[in-house]
C-alpha cells in the first residue's frame, strides 16, 4: 500500500498491516478536469516529496567568467555584508536578501564563516582537514558559490537550522544532499548557491 508515512517525511510504500484493517474502498472525486499542483513561486527551488529537487545548473562542474577554482579576481565577487566575505554577485544579492530575511526572524543578521575560498586557502584547509574539506580547485567555496554559517545554524535540529531549511530555497540556496545527516559528511554549517 501507499501510506503518507509521517515518521518517514514521505509517501512510502509499505505493506498492509492486514490485522488493522476494518474496511477497503475505493476513494473517487468524480469527473473533474484536472488541476496542476502548483509550483514553487519568487524563484524558490521545486521539492518532491520534501526534498528540494536540485536544478540542471546544479550539476557538473559551476565553473563560470572563465576563472579557475579559487582563483577568482575580487573585483569578479561582490560582498556579502560582513567583513572581507564575497560570493558570485547573484549569489551575494540573494545572500544578502535571505540575511535580512533571518534577521527579521532572529532580530540579527545570519552569521558567517567561511563564503568565497582561495585556491591557497582550499590546500590550507585540505592540508588541515583531509577528511572534511573538498580536494583543492573543486570547493564549491572556489566558485564563490558556498558559505557556511554559524549562529546555530552549523546544528541540525536547531530553529535557526529550521529556518534554513524552510527559508533558503526561497533565496535560491540549498543544503547539499551529501551534507545532510546520515549521508556521510554532516555539514549542517554548509549552503549553496544553486541559481545559474
Ligand atoms: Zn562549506
């Protein structure tokens, strides 16, 4: 059977608890003309079934402006409102969009970390972390396309973490899949960037 599984989040398949049940029928709405489900508005990203489902420009390589991973001119990024962070200058409107957006929430700005990151700083970083960090020149922190926050939203399960992940999509940012919990690398901290 299909249930809506509310432990699991989702609509799942399972199989009938044959000693539960009191009755089978058949639910119909009658003839109507169908109706489109409708889709996610202010260039939020779509989700299926609670996950965000991730859009084309997503996957592959983010390269862009012809600039190699961590090796992108200051004057390519545009800042993100807290002191030497800069991001890809959509990224940065959107950041800063979604930032004031939390404020009006928490009563303060969304605290950062880390945002654009060096080439020389990815092999710091790897050279210090080898089994956190992306391997040097692939950082999605090289594109200017990453930032991680701090606050309480770097724990799962916190309201400021909640209000990511009720938020975010909304500004065009998501939570990577391979960040989430159970995935391998929890990364409650990570965000990205996935307009085009
Ligand atoms: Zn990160």
């Amino acid at each position: 059977m299909l249930a809506a599984d509310a432990r699991a989040g989702a609509v799942v398949v399972r199989s009938l608890p044959t000693d539960q049940v009191l009755g089978v029928g058949r639910p119909s709405l009658g003839g109507r003309a169908p109706v489109a489900a409708p889709g996610p508005a202010a260039g939020a990203l779509r989700t299926e079934c609670g996950n965000t489902v991730y859009p084309p420009s997503y996957d592959g390589a983010r390269q862009w402006g012809g600039y190699p991973n961590g090796l992108i001119p200051p004057s390519a990024m545009c800042p993100l409102g807290a002191a030497g962070h800069s991001l890809r200058c959509d990224a940065a409107a959107a950041y800063r969009a979604m930032s004031a957006a939390y404020a009006g929430a928490f009563g303060g700005p969304l605290c950062l970390t880390d945002s654009y990151r060096t080439y020389a700083g990815q092999v710091r970083l790897y050279g210090e972390k080898p089994a956190l960090a992306a391997v040097p020149g692939t950082s999605n922190h090289g594109w200017g396309l990453a930032v991680d926050l701090c606050g309480g939203v770097e724990t799962f399960g916190t309201p400021q973490y909640a209000w990511m992940v009720a938020n975010a999509g909304r500004f065009g940012f998501l939570h990577p899949s391979w960040a989430d919990p159970g995935n391998g690398r929890e990364e409650p901290w990570h965000w990205e960037y996935a307009g085009s």
